[in-house]
C-alpha cells in the first residue's frame, strides 16, 4: 500500500532530514539527535499544560496531545517529535479499564492471567483511534520539515503490564505464564501485537515519518525466551506497517544479548541502552545496522565537560555504524533541567559527519 498523498514522506517534506537520511544510512551533513520522554515532566510548559486532567485522558485529547508533541522540539530544537502518548493506550482503545497513576505507571483494573481472562479482551474498533489519527494530524502540521516518530510498545513489554496489573521489577508473572501456560501467552502477546500494530499504523497513516517499537524490558528475558516466546510478535507488531516506507526502530534496555535477534524482526534501526558501546553494538551486528542511542541518563546532571567528553564516544562509536540517531540509552529523568538538553542538542549539532568512502 502507498502513503496517502498528502503524508510528508510522500510530499517529500520530511524524506531528507536528517533523522530520516541517518535512518536510511545515507549521511546527513550532522547527526540527528531525539529524547525518548523528551515530552513530559522535565518541562514546565508540559506540567503546565497537563494541569488537571488524567494522563490517558491527555493522550486522547488530539490538541492537546499534538500541543506537548511539539513543546519540547520548539524549547530542545531537537530533529523529531515523538508523538506523545502511551504504550497502553491501544489498551484503553479497545475497553480494557486501564489507568496511568501518578508516580507509578500503567495500572489495570483486572490483571489477565488466564486462557480465559486473554480470551475476554475485546479488539481496537478502528472508529477508537479516531483521536490518534487527529492529533498525529494536527502535529504533523505544526511540524513542517521535521518528522514525527509514532511508537508502539512491544508485546512482551505490554504484556507484562497486563499480567502483572501494573508495573514491576522483575516482570516474574509474565515469565512465568511463558511457560506454565503458553498457549494463554502466545494468544495475549499476539493480541498486544495486534494492539501495538493497529496504533503504528494508525500514527503512520495519519503523517508519521518513522516508528519505534519499545520493548523496554526485554532485557529480563533470557535470549532463550525472548526467541522462543516474544521476538515473533514483535515482528507481528513492526509488520503492521512492513508495507509502508517508513523506517522502524526496534529499543529496548539491557538488550546487549538480544542485537540481532531485534534487528531480524523487522527493524531498520536498533535502539541501545547506555549499558553497551555503540562500538561493540555495531559488531555484534556486523556493521550493517543503523544504531540509535546511548547517552547514560545518569551523565546529565554531570558537568558540562563530563558530559560533552561522554558524548564525543557516542558520536565516535556512532560512527562506525552505517547510519546514527543520537538519543538516550533510556529516557529523560524527569529532574533533569531543561537547558541541559538544549545545550547538548546545539552541541551535536556542531559535530560534522563525513561521509563514508567508497
Ligand atoms: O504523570 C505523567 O506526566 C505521566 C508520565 C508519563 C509520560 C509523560 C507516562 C506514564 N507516559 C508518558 C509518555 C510516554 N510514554 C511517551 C511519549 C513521550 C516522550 O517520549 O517524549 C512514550 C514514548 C511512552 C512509552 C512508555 N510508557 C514506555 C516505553 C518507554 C520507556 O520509558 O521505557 C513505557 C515502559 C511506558 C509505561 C509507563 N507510562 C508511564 C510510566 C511512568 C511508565 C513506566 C512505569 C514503569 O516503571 O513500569
């Protein structure tokens, strides 16, 4: 299927900058450069803006969302926009009774933890992305030449919020379930797929310029059980939009072992956390895959010249790679102060890339 005529990749109003040339490994004149939870509370205009009204009730509020969207790509000058919303909202979509409590995440009202609670969950009617089509569309207008990323959260990662009923440390019921009734969890991870895959693709219809899929605990997983029991469905999810000409972005944290496996699912570029160096990344995928990350969260606060010296090994082992998207290995802390993102985003943005030989 093609890209409806009006959608900035077609017009070609987003198909050369430089998030999407990186993306493609051609080499942009300098490094792109995004946040994950750029959006959010870090900045006082998104606290402001958030005031009174629930998380996923903003999320499903197109102005609204599209407002927070573009907050900090105005404030950072940052080369994308990630389309602010949830990886649990497609489970509001489709009626699950879900909440985003203050301080704690996703919570769900009913846990599903049985072949028969799995069996109960209710499809995305397509009318109930209506609003997900509208903010997308109302970003992307603001936007003019820089793209936006939709994203999805991967179905391990989603499902383990739906197993264990809200956040946790060690994700020990999903991984349970993997095995002490898979059939239950091949039909709830291929249900989160299908979610996940329905809000891809709604985002990427409506403009988006690229997605990425966040499977932000993967790295609990054993490699055996991400093979056996996840990595499949994710390639459900980021085959939604296998069609479409857009680039994917596959992310997850404490994936050193993973690499590959994530790259053979479908995804055009590999999102890695701080734990790895882009260096070893880029070998352990045999320097064929465009690499986006991984500046340490924790650097931050750290002085200027500590951080800035951190950042030159990223842009250096970025390097190597055919193509690089500087990000964080995770996202933004919310204490961190906003003008150390801006500083740093006017700092990359100095940096020069030359062009591979050959
Ligand atoms: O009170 C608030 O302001 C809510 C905080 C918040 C925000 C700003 C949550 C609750 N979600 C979001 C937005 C969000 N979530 C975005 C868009 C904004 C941006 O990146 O700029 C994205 C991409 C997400 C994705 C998301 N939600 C992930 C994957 C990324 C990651 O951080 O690993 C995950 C795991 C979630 C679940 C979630 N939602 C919110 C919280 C606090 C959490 C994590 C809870 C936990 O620790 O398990």
């Amino acid at each position: 299927e093609r890209l409806p005529q009006h959608h900035p990749l077609r017009t070609g109003r987003t198909l050369d900058a430089p998030l999407l040339q990186a993306l493609t490994a051609r080499t942009p004149a300098r490094p792109p450069v995004w946040f994950m939870r750029q959006a959010g509370r870090s900045l006082p205009e998104y606290r402001q803006a958030r005031q009174g009204t629930a998380m996923l009730d903003a999320c499903l509020t197109p102005e609204l969302a599209a407002e927070i969207t573009l907050q900090p790509v105005r404030r950072h000058k940052v080369d994308a926009g990630i389309f602010f919303s949830d990886i649990v909202v497609p489970l509001r979509l489709a009626g699950v009774g879900v909440e985003i409590v203050p301080g704690k995440g996703p919570v769900l009202d009913r846990p599903v933890r049985t072949a028969a609670d799995v069996a109960a969950l209710p499809e995305i009617d397509d009318d109930a992305l209506e609003p997900i089509r509208e903010a997308v569309a109302l970003t992307v207008a603001e936007l003019g030449g820089t793209p936006l990323i939709g994203f999805a959260g991967a179905p391990f990662t989603v499902a383990a919020y739906m197993v264990e009923g809200g956040p946790s440390r060690d994700h020990l019921l999903p991984r349970t379930m993997m095995h002490a009734d898979p059939e239950a969890w091949e039909a709830l991870a291929d249900w989160a797929a299908r979610a996940s895959g329905a809000f891809l693709r709604a985002q990427v219809l409506a403009g988006a310029s690229a997605i990425q899929l966040f499977d932000s605990w993967a790295g609990s997983l054993s490699v055996r059980d991400y093979l056996d029991h996840a990595v499949g469905h994710s390639a459900t999810a980021l085959a939604s939009v296998a069609d479409l000409p857009v680039p994917r972005i596959h992310f997850g944290t404490g994936t050193g072992e993973l690499l590959g496996a994530m790259r053979d699912a479908g995804a055009d570029a590999i999102g890695v956390d701080h734990r790895i160096p882009l260096a070893e990344a880029n070998r352990r995928l045999g320097g064929r895959t465009v690499l986006q990350g991984n500046i340490d969260p924790a650097l931050l606060p750290a002085p200027t010249e500590v951080l800035r010296r951190h950042v030159d090994d990223v842009l250096r082992g970025g390097a190597l790679a055919p193509g690089h998207v500087v990000n964080l290995g995770h996202g933004v802390p919310p204490e961190t102060a906003p003008a150390v993102l801006t500083d740093l985003v006017s700092y990359i943005h100095e940096h020069r890339l030359v062009p591979a030989r050959g």
